[in-house]
C-alpha cells in the first residue's frame, strides 16, 4: 500500500530556511510542523495545507508525494 510522505525538509533547505522561520512566518508551532516533516502526522488540515504551501511558493504536490511501502 502507497504511503503519503511529506517533503517539508527538502523544501526548507532548497529555500535556506529553517524550521523555526516557517512557524514564525505561518504561526503553526515547531512542535506540529516537526510531527509533519518527520512523517509523524496522522492527518493535515487543508487550511494548514494551504498556508504552508502559500510561504513555501509550493504546490501541495512537491509538499506531499505518494510513495511505495
């Protein structure tokens, strides 16, 4: 079965920032965005999604990609 995986780290380095930065920037704790990047997260938000997305000029597609188990 595929599994969602989340590309956070990826595009934080790509654009020089950090975690801390990103939360400041969306105002989602480190914490939450932490549980996210490390694929920890058992669900997302869309308005999350979005935001996220928005700062990171992304589209959800490079945020969240569909692997192979």
């Amino acid at each position: 079965m595929p599994q969602v995986r989340c590309r956070l780290d990826a595009l934080l380095a790509e654009r020089g920032m950090t975690l801390v930065q990103l939360s400041e920037r969306v105002g989602i704790s480190t914490v939450n965005l932490s549980i996210l990047k490390n694929n920890h997260a058992k669900a997302i938000r869309f308005s999350t999604l979005d935001i996220i997305c928005k700062e990171l000029e992304c589209t959800i597609g490079k945020l969240l990609t569909l692997e192979p188990q």
